[in-house]
C-alpha cells in the first residue's frame, strides 16, 4: 500500500509550526468518523455526486472498455484524446506516469504494438495545426470526451476534426471516432446517436474531475495497453481502506485533517505538491484541478461568504529544488509540502566512477536512483529544519496498482476536506460562469442577456480605465 508520513508536520518536530497530532487526531476523530459514516451511506443518494465512490465496482465498464480495446487493437496507430479539465487530465496524468517514457517516440515495436497517445486539451491553434501536421488522422482513433457534451473547447477540436477526417475517409469516418458523454445529455450525445459512433458514458452524479476511474479514463488508458484490471484493483483495496472511519487508520482523512488545520490554525492555505519522479509530473496538474475547482468556494453550505481558498502549486523534485525551494525554505511560511516519493524505480541506473580524481568521487559508483531519493529525504529535512510543514507519500513503485491507490487517496481526501470546510466540493460555479460569457461572446442562442450584460460591463470598464 502507499503509505503517508506525517513526521515533519509534528510540532515534535518543527516546533510551533507544527501540530500536536496526536491531540488533534483525537479531538476531530468523532468529526471525521461523522464525515466518512455520511459519504459511505449518501454515495448512491441521486443529487450527491458521490458516485465516484463507486466507479472501481462498475465491472460491466471495465469489460466493454477491455472489450473495445481488443476490437480495435492494432488499426490505429494513434489515439487522440479529446477534452479539458477533469475530462482529459486523469488520462493524462495516468498515461503519462505509466507508460515507458517518450512513448510517442519510441517504434512501434517497443510500444508493444499499441498506439502512440495524443491529448489535445486547450484551444491553440498553432497547437491543434501542429498536431495535425504529424498526424495521419486515417490511422487515428479519436477519443473526444465531455460530460456536458457541449464544452466550447473540446466540440470545436472535434469540429475541426471530424471536418477533417471526413474528407480523408467520408462516411467511414466514423468508424474512427469513439465519444465519452452523458448517456442521454447534450450535443455530444445527440451527434453521437445521429452519427453512429461507438460510445461510452460518464455516470450520472460524477463530476469531471472525479471520474478518471470511469470511461473517462479507462477507455484512452486501455487504448494503449495499460491494465485496467490493475487500476481497478488498486482502488477498490484503498476504498476499502478508506472505509476506515478511525483517523488513525485513514490516510486520506489525516491528510485532509492536517492540511485543514493547517490553513485554519497556522495560516497556511498554500498547498504545493511535489512528486520526485518525471514520470509523475502531470499527477500534480491533476491534483492541482481536484484541489482547486472541488475547495476554492465562495459560499460555505450554510450560505455565508466565506472565499475558501487553499490553493494548490504545482512542482518537481529535482527540478524544482533549483527553483522553488528557496522559497518554501525562507519566504512566508504559508506552505505545506506534500512530497510524493517513490522507493523502487523501474530502471537502476548507475552513475560510473569516471572522474575519481576529482571532487565528483562522492557519485561516481553510486545509482542516480540514490541521488534522486537522497535529495527527497534531504529536501524534507531541510525544510523541517526551517519549521516548514511537509508531508511524504510512499509510492511504492511506479504501476497501476499504486497510481490508483494515490488518485483515490487524493479523491477521498478532497471529499473530506470539504465536509470539513462544510462547502459543496463538487460544483464549480465560478467555471460556469466563465463558460457562459465565452458562450456569449461566441453569439450562442440562449445566451443573449449574458452578452449584453458582457458588453456593458467590458464598456464600463474602457470608460473608467479612459477616465484615469
Ligand atoms: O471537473 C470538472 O467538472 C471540469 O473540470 C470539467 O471536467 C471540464 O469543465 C470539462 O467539462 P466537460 O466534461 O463537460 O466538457
């Protein structure tokens, strides 16, 4: 199992900073033993967006995507995933980690035969014209993802697209297309079922950012040889864990419980996460969206303005040692550091002996896997020295298995928080309101009353600005 050490947030350890754990293990344990009894018993209330809890059960999902994935081995050379936010970063982060590294440069034979993986996730169109450069989109399968169906970035990717695979394949060229949506909702849906293409459902009551154990993920995941079985497995044994309503025993609950405190008693809201592996570089953009769109809220759920704001940052260890940790070792002490380390590499790789004579000795002989696990521990030291709180997540290697056992962690640990903080951790009202200006600036029907309400404000705005 992952493991979680909570050594360097001990007021033991780092003084006044710090807390006293066990103190504060035990005075919110009847809190935390409320909050986990009510998520198990309201996760199939309809309205709960709890159904995340669920997604490791769905044993039908898990074999039409190993069935699809067996249907289409070896026509494609290429997958293309398409989506944003919550419907593409899972996938990415998931693939990313657990593929050989530079696998879209890697021939095909070392690719095992599966596919290359693409993520088109923003809107710039040198990006999208680039891509589609290298690209032959006759051998591309096209994995266009929404859960609204209607998400002005992902629908006009796949109108450019679906534009362009037409003219190469005409009518066939549906057969290279696959859509993850609501089962009934939206655009998507409704082109899909007039189209004919191959299909796969985001569950009611899962939020984007949630649902990288369903279709969501698994589909894109599976597509490139990953083993969904193993991504299964993995959470249902820390769903298990997590059932745990005892803090002492719940990783997730102490996790949520330390940085709670930490921002509500010592004033430190910022929360940086730092995986020491390449590999895992994209685990912190998942993190950082989970953490931000499910606890940045305005209103708490009694209705009072609150403006909740722990704020995730991203980082990597090495890398960010010669770039952000000057300033979590001496700038304000607003932080807490969750390192992510993990203990076996898949490669042991030995830096030789060459320059003996020089003061570079103290490496040569030694494995780079060394260095990189000595700098983690160094690091935390170093920060604990300046009474900085950090945490350390023990991944035991980097599979499947344990990625899965981290993204629930981390998922269950969201949900907890925000019981805590007492918000609505699943809405993300300050996105839709975004979403619905761009709508009306890009003249959609319906949306009339926010473009002129958009023009006024965008008017007053020059008129003050002219006034200075
Ligand atoms: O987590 C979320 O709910 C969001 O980030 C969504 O995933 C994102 O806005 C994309 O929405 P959709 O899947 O409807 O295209």
């Amino acid at each position: 199992m992952i493991t979680l050490d909570c050594t360097n947030v001990s007021n033991k350890v780092i003084g006044e900073q710090g807390l006293d754990l066990a103190q504060c293990f035990d005075e919110y344990a009847p809190k935390i033993q409320e909050i986990i009894t009510n998520l198990n018993m309201n996760k199939d209330k309809p309205g709960a967006w709890l159904q995340w809890m669920n997604l490791g059960y769905n044993e039908e999902t898990v074999w039409y995507v190993k069935e699809f994935a067996a249907m289409v081995d070896g026509r494609f050379d290429n997958i293309l995933v398409l989506g944003i936010g919550g419907s593409a970063l899972g996938a990415m982060a998931l693939s990313e980690a657990l593929l050989k590294p530079y696998w879209n440069l890697l021939d095909k034979e070392k690719r095992d035969n599966f596919p290359r993986i693409f993520f088109l996730d923003n809107i710039d169109p040198d990006e999208i014209n680039g891509l589609l450069d290298i690209l032959d989109l006759k051998k591309t399968l096209v994995n266009v993802i929404t859960k609204s169906g209607s998400t002005a970035e992902t629908m006009s990717q796949f109108m450019i697209i679906k534009d362009r695979l037409y003219e190469l394949l005409g009518d066939d060229y549906r057969k290279n297309v696959v859509a993850t949506t609501d089962k009934q909702a939206g655009i998507l849906r409704q082109l899909a079922n007039e189209e004919g293409y191959k299909t796969f459902v985001v569950p009611d009551d899962v939020g984007g950012r949630f649902s990288v154990f369903s279709a969501v993920g698994l589909v894109p995941l599976a597509l490139v040889g990953l083993d969904i079985d193993e991504i299964i497995k993995g959470f249902k044994i820390m769903d298990l864990t997590l059932k745990n309503t005892d803090i002492k025993k719940n990783i997730a609950a102490q996790n949520a419980l330390i940085h709670y405190l930490m921002d509500k008693q010592k004033g430190k809201y910022l929360s940086v996460i730092m995986p020491y592996s390449s590999r895992l570089k994209y685990v912190s953009d998942w993190y950082a969206q989970l953490w931000a769109e499910s606890l940045g809220k305005e209103y708490n759920r009694k209705g009072e303005k609150i403006n909740n704001g722990p704020t995730p940052i991203k980082a990597l260890g090495a890398t960010d040692q010669h770039s952000q940790i000057q300033l979590y070792n001496e700038g304000k002490n607003d932080k807490v550091i969750t390192f992510i380390r993990v203990d076996e590499f898949d490669n042991e790789l030995a830096i030789p002996n060459i320059f003996e004579y020089t003061g570079l000795n103290y490496l040569g002989g030694k494995s780079i896997n060394r260095l990189i696990n000595a700098e983690a521990d160094a690091t935390a030291t170093t920060l604990a020295d300046f009474q900085r709180p950090n945490l350390t997540i023990h991944l035991p290697k980097i599979n499947e298995y344990y990625l899965a056992q981290l993204f629930y962690m981390f998922e269950m640990e969201t949900a907890i928080i925000g019981e805590l903080y007492d918000i609505d951790a699943f809405n993300q009202p300050g996105v839709e309101q975004a979403k619905n200006y761009t709508y009306a600036l890009m003249g959609r029907l319906g949306y009339e009353e926010s473009a002129a309400e958009l023009k006024e404000k965008i008017n007053r705005n020059k008129e003050l600005m002219e006034s200075i």
